[in-house]
C-alpha cells in the first residue's frame, strides 16, 4: 500500500494560489484557454459575492442554477422533492440544446441498456453518456456545493467545438446540494464567524462547529449511509430520479480533515465488496488518471487506493457499483471555514473548491471520452447479473412477519423504491416450520435484471478478503426487519409460486374487530405502530394496562403477553369517542383492535392482577453528548414515527431540578457531570425515573454506579509477532465495524413483549460484552452460542461476546437502569430491534425487582 501510495502521488509543490486576504475572482477557478459565453449570468451576478467570498446559503445556491436553467437552452432544472426542512432539492438536466428536443427518448433508451433481454437492440456507439454530478451530502463539507455553481456555469457558458461535442455526447445530471439542510446549517455558523481579516487559526470558532454540526440532515441522520436503506426523504427523492435515468458514472464530493491533500476513487483493491465487478474498478481506475491530469496541471497534491474504500452500498460511491454504474468518491482537505492553517500552509476555501471544479470537470471528460465503454459496461452488468443468478443456489428469497404486516410492508416500501421486481406467492408455502401466505408473504425471484441488488440487500457474508471497513461489514436486511423468511432453492420454488406483481406495497389495513364495545377492548403488542398507538391513547388521557400474562378470550381469539387493555367506563372518553378514537387509531397504525365484551374470558378475567397500569411515557434524550447520530435517531423514531413528544435535553441540564417532569431520560453516550449533578440524577432514579442508555452509555452507567454490570475480559492474540507497519491495522481490527449478531430473548420478560420469536437478529458495532446475569430470569436478551449472522468480526471479539447480556436492566432506589448494549435504532432501517427502544421507554419500569438486581 506504502509503495502504491508514492508511485501515485503527485510530487508538485501544494500551491495554494491565494492569498488568505485576497480577493477572489471567477478567473481563479476557470481554465485559460476558454471563452464564455457573455449572455449566460456568472454566479456572482446572481448571489451577490463570488464564490468562495462566503459560504454559499442553500436559498442562493437554487436562485442561481434556475437563473441559469433560465438564460442557458443547454440547461433545465426541476424540483424532485423537498427535505425535512422544505427546501428544494434541485436537479440540473445539462445537455446539448438539440438533445433536450428529445429528452424523453434519450432516457427511456438509456434506461432499456440495464434490461438484459431488450440492450442489444440499442446502438451504445450511438448514445449519450449520462453522469450524475452530486455535491456535499455532508453539509459540512462545503466545497463540493460552493463548486456546483461553477461547474454549471462552465457547462453552460463555455464555447468551442470541444464543449460542442461534450455536451451533444453527455447528459448531465447536476445535484448541487445532496443535503440542503446541513449545507444551510454550516453556512450559516461558517459566515457568522468570519472576519474581515481572514484569520486562520484552527482555534478560532469558525472552524470548531457546535453540536451536532452541519453534516448531517434535520434529524442529524448521516445521508450518506442511506442510499440503500432509504429512510430519509433526501434520499428517497435522490433515488427515484436514480433509477429514472441509471446513470454511467456518479461522484460523490466529500471533504476530509485539513491536513490531508486530496482523494479520489478506487480505494483500497482488496476492501472492495466482491459483488461488484473487477472491470468497475479498472474503469474507475482509468477514470482517475483524468482526475491526476487534472490536478496535476493546477499543482494540487492528491492520492487514490488507500484510505477510502467501496464495500458497503449505502454510499454514494458504492451505491451505483451494484447498479451497473461506476461510483467516484472524491475527498478535498476541509478548510473548513474561509482559511485554516494547514501542514500544507495555508488552506484557502477558494483552493479546495478550485480542486472539486477540475475533478467535475475532468470526470465529464473520462465519461465522454470512454462514453461507449462505459455504457457498454452498464449493459453487460445486467446480462452478466443474469446468468450469475443461473448459477445460484437460491431461487428465490421470500419473507413476512406473520404477527406484524407493517414491518413486512416497511421492507417491501424498500425493494419498490430500489426497483426491485417482487411479488405475493400464487398459494400458501410452506418451508420447515413456517407457512408463508398469500396475502402476508412476499417472494423476491433472484431471477431478474437487480440480481445483484437482491443479493446485497438479502445475503449473509461471514468471509472477507480484508478485516478492514470504511464502514459497516454486515446489513442483511431481512435481518434488519427481524422478518421470518427463508432463501428457497429449486426444490422449492417454481415461477408458478409468483403471484400478483407488486409495484407499490399498500400499508396494511387496521380495524376494530368486532364493533363498538360497552366494556373493553385489546390489541397485541406486536404491530410495529403499537407503542404509538398507546401512546395516543395515552395522550388522550385514556388509562391502559398491560397484560404480563397471556390471554385467552375465547377459542378464535387469544393474546400474547404485552397486549394493551383499554377499559371502556370511567375514562375521559364516553364510549361512542373512544370507539372513534380507536378506529382512527388502528388505521393509522397498521392495527388490529378487538373488541370485547365481558370481563370473564375461558377463565381469565380483565381484571386480574397481572394487568399493571401504563404510564404516560414523558420523554428527554440526551443530547450535545454521545454521538449525535444515536441521539437524532431516537428523537426520529420517537417523533416521526411514534407521533411521541420527546424533549432533546442540553446534557448540561440532566443535572438540575429540569429533569423533574420527565419519567424517562435516554443517553447515547457518558456524560460528564459534576458530584451534585451525578447525586441529582441518581435520586431522580431513586424516586422511580427510568433511564435508559445504549451503547457506550452502558459502560458510562456501569461506571458510575448507576448499574451494577460487569464486562467480560476479551482475550486479544499476543502482540509480540506484528511487525511495525501492521500494529496500527491490528488494532483497528479489534473493533468491530458494525454486523449482524444474533441474541436470544426470553419471551416472557417485559422487555421481550411484542416479539414472538426467540431468536434476533440486532445489529453491533464496539466491543462491549457484559456478564450474563447468574438469574435467567434478569437475563431479558443474550447473545447466542454462535451470534454472528453477517459482517466481520475477530475470533477474540466472537468468543468473548457468546452468551453474554445484549440487555439488562437493574434498579436503583424504585427507579430502573435500563443497558440496551447494541443501538436498536441503527440509521433508522433497523426495524426489528426498534421495538426494545419502545419496550424500554413503556415497560422497562415494570421489570419486578426480582429481575431488576
Ligand atoms: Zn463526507
């Protein structure tokens, strides 16, 4: 790797071209040798300073491209959907005026080069390339965005035969702001910082950005890890557009730490996900030699195939390799701010944006120039998918969460939006122990053009060439549902099984069953939507109880542990509302409501002991500790899609008389807490608040007393042997990047209710391990004797991790401690384990003290 490094790095002088006070020009970024056209409006005409003057504000940024779409007949722009916080994304369509005369059947043709039985009757020697051009999906890494404006005004403006040409060869898709909110976010701290005289100090605030920063979006979701999950509107919106056009090539302009230099893909050789073909990665390679030219000729030092790496499809840069595409992920040293001191001198911001206009530029060389390479690339992608999937044991995968269609339905809203081809089965399956429906199942035939999609989204990979991940190692998602479903060979599967085709999954129906009742009704706690819809009982001040038994109401009709009991006389509701109230409820939650109408059920009565009350859940997570990430995915859960009211609490506050209104407090991470503070959250403990805390809040919790938990010991291989160039790597493998482990759950413990199957998949990344209880019955969740599922991981952290705690929960003083190991809430696309979150919140008060040691 060292030696790669020094034969691909440039060896000219960083050349910062700029001095830190000097006023920039649209000179300084545009080529020499090229005239513009005078009637198509510069960037500064339009946003009223240069670019790199000040930050770009995502408002100005829009104004400019569609004065531009505007002036210029090569460009047209159209808005594919809006973020969180309702501002625009943006897509530029840029072309030669005479292609965007017949637009529509420039895409659809493009669009039949990924259909293996319909490519070969369209020419490739004779279409346009497509390239989808996107900035800073980290908003705060502005130089991809603030460059956008130049590059279409460059596209636009330039003249020439050269241009000419480009343009009547090339559609450009131009997404200037991958994520308008965090571009905003950091605009905003970056311009309220700068002085008249620039100053560079790395300590100024300017470059020390508050918590959580600009990169990432409203609900401080990382969107560049949501390409394949797609649980933010971003992104869904992105990826339509995507797959209206399945575009040649796409780059991904990211920024880096200030002391680096610049990155562009391939990344690490053997870190690349074996599903993606090798001619991806040469064609990526022969890409980057334009990027080297490019660079070279402004003097700009840069390196490719270390660092970086294309093995989890979640990213941009990964995203397209498994969509018959080629993704480049380029990385420019952040100024930051306006400048920072560098170990390169001075970091200029106009400097780092100069660097992503040439390598835009350049990447719409290399796409035009290997135009036919590359489309015939993408078309022997699709074919080549399809006789691989000839040769694979599995058929067909086919999934359902028999007591919960809504997480089922959440899956199946995935593989619609990635254009994947599935289908209800033609009759009842069965496989071993389960029987797969007509109208509860979905089968997904390997056998189509997205193979290779399928296979990434659904397979379980425990072997890799590498131990090294940019990122996470394993995402099996029906995994990640925690969906009953079984890969199905030629034994059992035959075309005949495919039902109805479905091209958008319809969320499942929800009901009263039986009517209005004068006396009581029930519902399980398995539908996803359960907790929101006690929650919403809850807020209407109804009084709920639970079952911790399980109820059988006559021979049709019984209910699992967890099943909510709505009682109908002397609430706040009369009965004629609360039967309203429910009907609206169980529809926008998915759920079965049902009726009952007497106290005396085969023997069970609604009013025994083993009901015990709900309480109102009032809610703070933790925040400005921890990791914003954890911490924005819970307020997600809590607030979009529970409909529940959560308050982000400054961490600074946890230790005043302010966390007396809630009941409940969730921590992501530890916090750092005076003796008097840390005494105040141990009494609000004491006198029954719940807290809760995930992942490295376990170890916090622990100690500091606040649970009595002890880890195991991890045998790490002796060190003596490894070598000076390898040490840094063998640590960096003691960790565990992120994988599928599975836990078994004791179906009857409150934080089990809702779950039917014993064994769950949960998603772990850090090596935390904690003794199993000696008590079964305060063990809720451990993992299994063989947990690992899908995704790295060392033998030492395999071995340490069997049969120790996934969760606990303890007591302290009439309060509980609950530690929930692993983060259930993982980028939002873990649906299986998001019902321990909720569990927690409704439940975690009521583990008896037995349990709760
Ligand atoms: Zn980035």
């Amino acid at each position: 790797m060292k030696r790669l490094m020094s034969m691909l790095l440039c060896v000219a002088l960083w050349v910062l071209g700029l001095n830190v006070n000097a006023q920039v020009s649209l000179d300084y970024y545009l080529p020499q040798n090229v005239t513009f056209n005078q009637d198509v409006p510069t960037p500064s005409s339009v946003i009223g300073h240069e670019v790199g003057e000040w930050h770009i504000t995502h408002d100005r940024l829009v104004q400019y491209m569609k004065v531009l779409a505007e002036a210029s007949d090569r460009v047209t722009i159209e808005e594919i959907g809006e973020t969180h916080e309702g501002r625009p994304q943006v897509v530029l369509t840029i072309t030669h005026p005479s292609n965007h005369v017949g637009m529509d059947k420039i895409r659809s043709d493009h669009v039949w080069l990924t259909y293996p039985n319909e490519a070969d009757k369209f020419d490739t020697k004779k279409m346009p390339v497509v390239t989808y051009m996107g900035f800073s999906i980290h908003g705060n890494e502005p130089s991809g965005s603030n460059s956008s404006m130049l590059v279409a005004y460059y596209m636009a403006a330039a003249q020439g035969p050269e241009i000419e040409d480009m343009l009547r060869n090339s559609v450009v898709l131009l997404d200037p702001s991958f994520n308008p909110d965090g571009l905003n976010r950091f605009a905003t701290w970056a311009n309220m910082h700068k002085s008249q005289n620039i100053n560079p100090d790395p300590a100024d605030r300017e470059y020390s950005e508050a918590w959580p920063g600009g990169r990432t979006n409203h609900y401080w979701f990382d969107l560049n890890r949501d390409w394949l999950p797609l649980q933010q509107p971003e992104s869904r919106n992105r990826i339509a557009k995507y797959h209206l056009w399945k575009p040649n090539v796409l780059t991904d302009h990211h920024e880096m730490s200030t002391n680096s230099t610049f990155f562009f893909q391939p990344g690490v050789p053997q870190r690349t996900h074996p599903l993606t073909p090798k001619l991806n990665q040469e064609l990526t390679a022969k890409i980057g030699e334009y990027h080297a030219n490019a660079l070279d000729s402004i003097g700009s030092l840069y390196f490719t195939k270390e660092g970086y790496d294309d093995f989890y499809y979640g990213k941009g840069s990964t995203f397209p390799d498994i969509n018959g595409g080629i993704g480049i992920l380029f990385e420019q040293a952040s100024s930051r701010g306006h400048a920072q001191e560098s170990d390169h001198g001075v970091l200029t911001f106009p400097f780092t944006i100069k660097n992503q206009f040439n390598t835009a530029l350049s990447t719409w060389k290399a796409s035009v120039d290997m135009r036919v390479e590359l489309l015939d690339y993408q078309k022997e992608f699709y074919k080549s998918a399809l006789r691989e999937a000839d040769g694979d044991d599995v058929e067909a995968y086919i999934f359902k969460a028999e007591k919960d269609p809504v997480r089922a339905f959440h899956l199946a809203e995935i593989l619609a939006q990635q254009e994947i081809d599935f289908y209800r089965p033609s009759r009842e399956i069965k496989l071993e122990d389960d029987t797969y429906s007509r109208d509860n199942s979905y089968i997904v035939p390997l056998k189509q053009r997205n193979y290779k999609l399928v296979k990434a989204m659904f397979e379980t990979r425990t072997e890799f060439q590498d131990s090294l991940f940019y990122d996470i190692s394993g995402w099996t998602y029906p995994m990640a549902f925690n969906m009953e479903y079984h890969g199905m060979s030629s034994r059992d599967y035959g075309r005949n099984q495919l039902g109805t085709k479905i091209d958008e999954p319809g969320f499942p129906l929800g009901n009263v069953v039986g009517g209005k009742s004068d006396y009581a009704y029930l519902f399980e706690w398995h539908g996803y939507y359960a907790p929101k819809a006690a929650n919403a009982l809850l807020e209407k001040d109804i009084r709920l109880k639970v079952a911790t038994e399980p109820i059988v109401v006559s021979e049709d009709l019984a209910f699992d542990r967890g099943a909510i009991l709505v009682t109908v006389k002397n609430q706040s509701l009369n009965s004629d509302e609360l039967f309203q109230a429910l009907q609206d409820i169980s529809i926008a939650s998915g759920l079965k409501i049902h009726a009952i109408n007497s106290g005396l059920n085969d023997g069970f009565s609604l009013g025994s002991r083993t009901f015990l009350n709900l309480e109102k859940p009032k809610l703070a997570v933790v925040v400005e500790a921890g990791s914003s990430y954890d911490a924005g995915e819970i307020w997600h859960l809590l607030d979009t899609r529970m409909d529940m009211r959560v308050t982000k609490l400054p961490e600074r506050r946890v230790g005043s008389n302010a966390i007396d209104r809630y009941n409940t407090i969730i921590i992501t991470g530890g916090l750092d807490l005076s003796e008097s503070e840390m005494e105040k959250l141990k009494s609000w403990i004491r006198n029954g608040g719940t807290l809760i805390g995930t992942g490295p809040a376990v170890s916090w919790m622990a100690n500091n007393k606040l649970t009595n938990l002890s880890f195991a010991e991890v045998e790490y291989p002796d060190t003596a042997e490894i070598e000076y160039d390898a040490i840094e790597n063998y640590y960096r493998s003691l960790n565990i990047p992120g994988g599928v482990f599975k836990t078994k759950l004791q179906l009857t413990h409150p934080m089990s209710f809702g779950y039917y199957r014993e064994e769950l998949p949960v998603f772990k990344r850090g090596a935390i391990f904690i003794e199993p209880s000696e008590s079964k019955f305060a063990n809720p969740s451990t993992y299994t004797e063989e947990p690992l599922a899908s995704g790295w991981i060392s033998d030492a952290n395999l071995e340490a991790m069997k049969e120790t705690s996934a969760i606990r929960v303890t007591s302290l003083g009439s309060g509980r401690v609950v530690s929930l190991v692993d983060n259930p809430n993982f980028r939002a696309f873990w649906y299986g384990t998001n019902k321990l979150m909720m569990n927690a919140i409704f439940f975690g008060r009521l583990v008896n003290g037995y349990a709760a040691k």
